[in-house]
C-alpha cells in the first residue's frame, strides 16, 4: 500500500479511487498551507484574539456614550415598580401600543378570582397574551420619549403568580432635553388616564404571597352607597364626616393646630349586615383605593411597620374582623395580648395607627362583630374617631332594598312601573319584621325572586315563618339586640 503515500504514483492507483482520490486533496492542502508564511499565520491569529476584547469595548464605549448622551440630552424620571404611578404609565403605554405588536407576554388567563394559584389548580383556562416590551419610543405632546423596563433577577414579576400582566419592574421615562419638565406632564397624563379609567371601579390591594409589596388583589365595579342598606341619618353623618376629613382646607386646619391628620372608624354589628360591603362603598363614593390588611397575616411588627409605610396618603385601609385578632387585654386569661397566638403585637398596632412614626392623611376602618371584646386602647378617640352600628334590617330598609332589586332601570321582566314596585315594595316591608334578619339573609331571600317583583312580594311572608322557626330550631343565630357600644 506503499503507493498511497507517494506523490508520483498515479499510475500506479485505480484511476476512480474516492480515498485515493481524497487523500490527493489533503496532500494539496497541506502542501499549499505548508507554503503559509508562519508569520502571516500568528498575525491572524493575533487579530482573532483581539476580536472579543474589541467588542467588549466597543460595548463599553456604546454603554458610556449612552451614558454621556443622557447626562448631557437626556431627562429622566424612574418609577419603582410597585408605585401605583408605575401601573399608570404602563396601562398609557399598552393602550398607546402599535396595533402591529410582535412580542407578547403569553399567561394562563385566570378569572377575578383572588387565589391564582388555587384557580389553576382547577380548571383549564384560555391563554392571554399582553404586548411585551423592554424599551418603548413615543412621540407624545411634541416630544420624544423613550421608556425602559429594568428586568432584573429580584423583580421577576412574570415569574410571580399574583402579577397580573401590568407593571412590576422599575421604569425609566427619558426625553430629550435639559428639564424633566416634559416627562412629569407625560407622567401626569399617565396618571389622569389611569385614573378615569378607575373611575368607575376600586382598586383593592393586599400583600402579595411573599408579604413583600402591596399588589392590586381586584378590581370591583363602585357599590353605591344607596346600595347598603342602614340607618339613614348615620349614613349622613358617616358621610359627613369623611367628606370633611378629606376637604384640602381639612388638612390644614389639623395641621395649623398641631393635630395629627388621621380619621379612625369602626364599623360594628352582626355578621352580614354590610360592614365590608360598606367600607368599600366608600372608598367608590370618594375615588380611593382600598389597602386591606390582614393582621394574622403580618410576621412581625417590623412587618406591619412596613406595611404601613408603604401605603399612600389618601386611601382606605381596611382592617377587618379586629375582634378574631386580639381581644380585651383585661378581660383574656392570659392578661397580656389576649389569647390568639399572634406574630405582630397589638402595641405594634397601635404604633402604626397613631404612634409618632406614623403616616397621616387616610382613612382607616376596622370592622367587628364583637365590639365589647376589642382592647379600649384600639378603640379610643385619635384611633376610632367614630363608631357605626350597622344592625338587622329595618322595615324602611327591606322597602328600599325591593325596590332596589325590582328597578325598572334594572331591566327587570316584570312590566310593572314604578309606581306599582312601590306599592308592592310597602306591601312587602310590611310582611318582614322589624331588627329581626340580616341584610344578607333577606338578600337570599330576593336571589331566589329576582325574576318577578310578584312573586316576591306573595312569598315573603312564608318565608319569614320558615326563618323564625329556624332561630326557634337555632338552625342559624338571630340577633334581635341592637348591641350599641
Ligand atoms: N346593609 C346592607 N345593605 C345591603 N346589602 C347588604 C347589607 N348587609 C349585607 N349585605 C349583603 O350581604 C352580603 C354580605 O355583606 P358583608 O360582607 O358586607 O357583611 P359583613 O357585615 O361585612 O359580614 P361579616 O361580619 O361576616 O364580614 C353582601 O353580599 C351584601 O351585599
């Protein structure tokens, strides 16, 4: 097989021979490449070697010419991602967005369900896809802007369950020029937009699942006040008071006499009869947010410290059922922080209600069931400025709550006017006794009546015998007491 190797011996080999035919082509090569001056070689080499370091700074040059460029053309604000103001911006940028969208988010699209992850366990759920950006030009009011999203490891808020598409990561809005000016009016735009947009919906936020910012939790259309049914002129008064709380000269007036800017309310009575049905009617009627805290939630006080911290001025924060939480110091066995095992303390609490540290200008609502259990501190004048009894329904009240439900706005089949839903509203009142059931329980009641006032108005008064019956049975418990602190 000597002629394999040898450079003369055509001859001598099979003249289609592919091996011998490919091993002609190396030798070529090697000869040609033999040839290379080895110096040509090691310069090419060199040159390659230089290839990435050229690029990382040509990287770093672009980074510092970037970052030249901005100091010296640019204004800037940045946003944090939990700011409220954050989502604004974001919801003006995805409702701006070119129809011709390319890069999406895609998420399992869940209802309004509070718990997502325990809503995906369930069902299976469409896809839902949100336009996905990381820098964004705009031209707005005669200027450009750029924004950009900073995705970092620790904001990963695609990654977290509770996200729900909107906002997450901090922001920076740029413009062209020396004064900021032009992005604080774009910001402030944001803000109106999203405002007007939230109009006719409050806003509820709670921790999120890690207990580390405040999430938006829900979105519920505004309950009118109308639609919560209680004493009339404790309605007015209520109202009153929070309308004159929230007056801009209000604010003053505290502050010029030294008197810490803060309304407490508390709102008391048995189990449905509208406490949180109000609290949120409130924060619709005066265009607030709702922060609901949840104490047996919060890790320590450090915890609720923060918590607070981190809610806005002008808001309702809701703290409900205070009584499962601590009760009576003096009247609990143990005689120090009542006897529910606790992570937070109630003088943490009290601290972050009106302690020196903390925040002023909103309003805060506990709501109870039982009212003579709460610690007297929790309930004192500068914590709870003012106390509302919400009780079983009234006759006035079940009147007003038919012709609520029977509406010929509400598009109700029955072909009865007004008029006539008056009358068999009176009619109706007259069969439900006086302080006897909740709101909620006579709220069953028409669930099962909603297609005709008629019905309703016949029905009642076997129902309300079955009821009592029931309280005499203790199927359910019947408060007829009006339990007034
Ligand atoms: N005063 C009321 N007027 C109109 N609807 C009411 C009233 N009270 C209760 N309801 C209805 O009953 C249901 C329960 O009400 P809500 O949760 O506000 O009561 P609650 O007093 O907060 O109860 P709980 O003490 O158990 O938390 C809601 O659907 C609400 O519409």
């Amino acid at each position: 097989m000597a002629y394999l190797f040898h450079a003369g011996g055509a001859a001598s080999q099979p003249l289609l021979d592919p091996w011998s035919h490919g091993i002609g082509v190396m030798k070529d090569v090697f000869f040609r490449w033999s040839e290379l001056d080895l110096t040509q070689i090691g310069s090419f080499v060199a040159i390659a070697s230089t290839v990435p370091t050229a690029w990382r700074f040509l990287q770093h040059t672009g980074r510092e010419l970037y970052g030249w460029i901005r100091q010296c053309f640019l204004a800037s604000v940045t946003i944090p991602g939990g700011d409220p103001l954050n989502r604004s911006v974001v919801k003006w940028i995805l409702a701006n967005r070119s129809r011709h969208s390319r890069s999406f988010t895609g998420r399992t699209k869940i209802g309004p369900s509070s718990d997502r992850a325990a809503a995906l366990k369930k069902t299976q759920h469409p896809t839902q896809y949100c336009s996905h950006w990381h820098t964004r030009w705009l031209w707005y009011c005669g200027n450009i802007f750029v924004v950009t999203r900073a995705f970092d490891s620790f904001s990963s808020s695609l990654s977290d369950p509770s996200y729900d598409g909107v906002g997450g990561e901090d922001i920076t809005i740029s413009c062209f020029g020396w004064s900021a000016e032009p992005v604080k009016r774009f910001i402030e735009a944001c803000r109106e937009y999203a405002d007007r947009q939230a109009q006719f919906f409050v806003i509820i936020y709670a921790r999120d699942r890690y207990g580390l910012a405040w999430q938006p939790k829900a979105r519920k259309p505004i309950r009118l006040l109308e639609t919560v049914h209680f004493d009339k002129e404790v309605k007015q008064e209520l109202l009153g008071d929070i309308r004159n709380y929230l007056d801009s000269k209000t604010q003053l007036r505290y502050q010029s006499r030294s008197m810490p800017y803060r309304r407490g309310y508390l709102f008391y009575g048995p189990p449905g009869t509208g406490k949180s049905s109000l609290s949120v009617a409130i924060a619709g009627e005066f265009g607030l947010d709702l922060y609901e805290v949840k104490i047996p939630s919060v890790g320590t006080d450090a915890d609720l410290e923060q918590m607070f911290q981190e809610i806005p001025p002008r808001c309702v924060v809701l703290l409900e059922d205070i009584d499962a939480v601590w009760v009576d110091r003096s009247s609990s066995d143990s005689g120090s922080e009542g006897n529910h095992v606790q992570n937070c303390t109630l003088s943490g609490l009290l601290n972050v209600l009106d302690g020196v540290g903390s925040q002023e200008g909103r309003i805060v609502i506990m709501t109870t069931n039982h009212p003579e259990q709460l610690d007297s501190a929790l309930i004192r004048p500068g914590r709870v400025d003012m106390k509302v009894y919400l009780g079983n329904i009234s006759q006035k009240s079940a009147e007003e709550m038919f012709i609520r439900m029977f509406s010929p706005d509400l598009g109700c089949t029955s072909r009865l006017d007004m008029e006539q839903i008056q009358e068999l509203a009176v009619q109706f009142a007259s069969n439900v006794p006086e302080d006897t059931f909740t709101p909620s329980l006579l709220q069953g009641f028409f669930q099962h009546h909603l297609e005709s006032p008629e019905n309703a108005a016949s029905n009642i008064a076997a129902w309300v015998k079955k009821e009592l019956v029931k309280t005499s049975d203790k199927d359910f418990e019947l408060i007829t007491s009006k339990r007034k602190l």
